[in-house]
C-alpha cells in the first residue's frame, strides 16, 4: 500500500512519508496535526476493494478533528466534522486514487495527535491452499485460528495503547492545570497575608497628635 500525504502538518507529516516509503504494508499512522493546518492522504484502490477508514484523535484540545474521504471523481464519500473517533466502510467503485484528509483549521492554537488506519482489501490467506475445496489439516486449521487470534490481541492491543496515551494526555493537561491554580492561591494567599499584616499594623500604630497654642 502506497500512501502519498500533503499539506501543512509540519515535520511529523514528512517523517510519516517516510515511514510509509519503507513499510509497503503500513497502514497505522500517528501523526501530529498542527492548529489551523491540514494533512491528506493518498490511496491507489481498485474498483470493488473494500476499505475501511478507522481514526482517533488521541491529544489536543476537546480531542476532535474534521476528516473527510473523497473518490477519484471528487465525490465526498464520508465528511465529519469535529469528530473525536469513528470508523467508516466503503467498496471502491471504481478505479483510481482515493483522497482523505485531516484538518485542525477551527482550532487557533491547539495542536492534535491524530491515530488513524486505514485497510485496503482483504488480509492474504495464511496458507496458499486455504481456499481449496478440500478441507484444512488440523495442523493447518490450528495456525490459522492461532493466526486470527493474533490479529485480534494486535488489534485490542492498539486500542488499549490509544486509550492509555489518551487517558496519559488528559492527566497531564489536569495536572498542569491544578499546579497552575495552586501557585495562583499561593500567591493569593500570600498577598492577602501581608495585607492584613499592614491593616493590623495601622491598628495599633502610634498617633502623634500636634497642639496648636493660640497667643492673645
């Protein structure tokens, strides 16, 4: 699988390039998507595959990102906006390159990290023989259940790790914010503090009071 990506989403986006050069297969990206940028993905896709467009955005402000999947005609096929995660399944009609992007444009200054895969087709049988009319050995039938099995411990696995640094994200952001609030009640404290230092201290001053002696 080829995926080719534009637009302004900084290094990471260059260095997911990268990545998916090496990695012929890759097909799960993490990329950093910039405030008021745009990152898009391209796809080569023949006519009846079936994909599936699975994303989330696991740190940056309320955790939300507009995508959108086009056709080789321009057709919108899927469009959401401000979307946190979801997962949409399409069969290609026809031949030809197949575009989505994701855009953080609404947001002035807040980055986004932004998880997504996308699976193009079905996985490649285990053994070549796997689609014979006759039926599997039951050496042959034990990988291939051990093989699914796997394939689901990957894929709980890569939910569970979303979730983690997602749930990592939202207890450093709290953190930051309540050693944010405590200096500010110290600070409150402390001027409140020497203010009633001062009041008090006028309380008990001395008063000097000046007798003016009026001469006949």
């Amino acid at each position: 699988m080829l995926l080719r990506g534009s637009g302004t989403a900084g290094p990471w986006g260059w260095l997911t390039l990268l990545l998916v050069a090496c990695a012929a297969r890759a097909s799960e990206i993490t990329f950093e998507l910039p405030d008021n940028a745009k990152q898009c993905f391209y796809e080569e896709i023949i006519q009846g595959t079936k994909c599936t467009l699975e994303f989330q955005v696991i740190t940056g402000g309320h955790y939300d990102v507009d995508c959108r999947l086009e056709g080789p005609d321009g057709a919108v096929l899927y469009k959401e906006m401000k979307k946190q995660y979801d997962s949409f399944t399409f069969t290609a009609s026809r031949n030809g390159t197949y575009k989505f992007c994701f855009s953080n444009e609404f947001s002035t200054f807040t980055h986004k990290t932004v998880y997504f895969d996308f699976q193009v087709g079905e996985d490649l049988p285990l053994f070549p023989s796997e689609n014979r009319a006759t039926a599997l050995t039951q050496m042959e039938s034990a990988c291939v259940s051990i093989h699914e099995a796997l394939k689901s411990v990957i894929d709980y696995q890569t939910h569970f790790r979303l979730r983690e640094a997602q749930g990592r994200s939202r207890a450093e952001d709290l953190n930051t914010r309540v050693a944010y609030w405590s200096i500010g009640e110290a600070i409150i404290l402390l001027v409140v503090s020497i203010g009633q230092v001062f009041l008090l201290k006028s309380f008990f001053s001395d008063k000097r009071t000046t007798t003016t002696r009026v001469g006949s």
